[in-house]
C-alpha cells in the first residue's frame, strides 16, 4: 500500500479515539494515525468531544463497539479512573488514566486504565532536552491528573525534591500542595532545577492572565528547565524563561512518547516514534 494515499476503511478497520472537552485542538489523531500507516496498521483514530455527564456512556459505548483503545485528556482523567474495570500501573498509584486498553477474557472487553503520561514526560525529557531528573528540585504548577501524572514520573526516576503548586492547596489530597502565591513561588523557585507547569492556562493568551501570581523564572538555577505541557504555541511562562537563557521545554515532546507508550499497549508493537515526530512537526509548521 503507498502510505502517500488516503487508506481505505471497512468493516475489519480497527478504531481508537482521543476523548475530552474540548477536543478540536488535539494532535493525537495526527500522530496514532501516522504510526498506524507508517506500522501497516489496519486502524483509524479520531478525536470526540465527551461532555462530564457522558463520559461514563462513551465508554461502555467504546468497549461494546469493541474500540482498540482510547486516548484520555482534559477534564475526564481523573474521573475515568473510577469507570476502568482495572488500573494499570503507574495508574493505580497515580489515581488519573489517560489511555484505556480493551482486553478481551473470553467473551468480554474489559476496561483497564492506564497512565503513559508519567513515563512520556520523563522520556522527553531525557530524549529532547537531555535532563536526567535524578536528584533535581522540582515546582510543578497546578495539581489535577496532568500534574499528578508528571509528579510521579519525576519520583519514579529519582528527582530528589517535588513541591505542588495549587489554587485552591485544600482541595488537593495527593500531596501536601502549596499556596499558588507570590511568597510562597519565591521560596520554592530559588535555585530550583525544574518547573512544570501542568495547568490549562497556556492553552490561549486569554487564559494566561488567569494565574494568581507569575513564576520568578530569575531565581531558578542557571541550568534550570521550564517545561509546559501545551504544544500548540509558546506560553508566556516559556518566552520569560528562553529571555533569561534557560532551556525551555514545550508539551510536544509529552504527547509523542506518551503516545508512542499507548500505541505499543493497543498493538504490542513497537512505535514508529519517527514517524510521530515527523507528523507532530508537520502540524505544527501548518498551524503557524
């Protein structure tokens, strides 16, 4: 078959989605849907928009339809955990899935949640900007599934350190947040070796100006990294820290290796990485 051309879809075509809401920005069917082509893969995976209030229907509905798998994001990842007949580890640790695997026993799909984020965001790390996070000082910004996902990647590969920063500390029972303050940021980020910033907020300009107080990127160590989890532009927290010199790190890297995790789970395969970075940089040259 030339990979070129538009592959045909049948009845013995394999499906996957990515769910949340909103959706419409995602790039995970650009990347699966390369790595299916460049694997030879008989699979398609698209994007769907899930509201709250259906997210328990949509996957009795995947699983009854017998879907390969699922991708998770905003806002179900925690609560999706719940719906999983099973959790896989790091998962069942982290208590937030962001990829659904349908096993069959017998007759039956069951639904197995897992979590590729923890491992993605250490393999870009390492992979795209050289940092082992063993033993480093980390401030991850915000403390939802997201956060929750990179604090444990961090801990499983050594970093020695890991503060949260949250809105609302009271609400957070995962771990002792800390106050998202002034005060309180400058402690943490003096000499700090990384900052995540695991929120919502970088998704668009607008959003930006929602943050109580902005991250003192001069305090943090000269070798420091700042990394974002959004991929489709440059947050303002990014821009600050590249003007002082600091290596910056946007959610690209994230969305590849964990996705590159969810495809080998779906097919026990290994993933075309390759050709997920070839289609993730392609879009993202198109949506400038």
């Amino acid at each position: 078959m030339n990979r070129d051309q538009p592959r045909p879809v049948n009845a013995k075509t394999a499906i996957a989605a990515v769910i949340g809401s909103p959706v419409a920005h995602s790039l995970s069917p650009v990347l699966h849907n390369a790595a299916f082509a460049a694997a030879g893969i008989d699979a398609v995976y698209v994007a769907l928009r899930v509201a709250p209030s259906d997210l328990a229907a949509a996957v009795a509905g995947f699983r009854a339809c017998g879907f390969m798998g699922a991708s998770v994001t905003v806002p179900h990842k925690e609560r999706i955990a719940g719906l999983c007949d099973a959790l896989a580890s790091p998962a069942d640790q982290i208590g937030a899935v962001n990829c659904l695997v349908f096993e069959r026993r017998g007759d039956e799909l069951f639904t197995v949640g897992h979590n590729t984020d923890a491992g993605g965001f250490v393999d870009s790390l390492a992979r795209e900007a050289g940092v082992d996070p063993a033993g480093c000082r980390a401030v991850i910004l915000g403390a939802g599934g997201a956060a929750r996902a990179v604090g444990a990647g961090l801990a499983d590969a050594g970093a020695a350190h890991i503060d949260v920063v949250a809105r609302t500390p009271s609400r957070v029972d995962w771990i002792a947040a800390r106050p998202w303050a002034e005060d309180t940021l400058g402690e943490l980020c003096r000499g700090c070796d990384l900052v995540v910033d695991c929120t919502s907020t970088g998704l668009s300009p607008d959003r930006e100006s929602e943050i109580p107080a902005p991250v003192p990127v001069d305090l943090l160590a000269d070798d420091a990294v700042v990394a974002s989890l959004v991929y489709h532009r440059q947050t303002e927290l990014l821009a600050r820290a590249h003007r002082r010199g600091l290596r910056t790190l946007h959610g690209a890297g994230m969305l590849v290796y964990q996705g590159a995790r969810a495809f080998e789970l779906w097919t026990a395969r290994p993933a075309p990485v390759d050709a997920m970075w070839k289609a993730m940089r392609t879009a993202l040259a198109g949506s400038k």
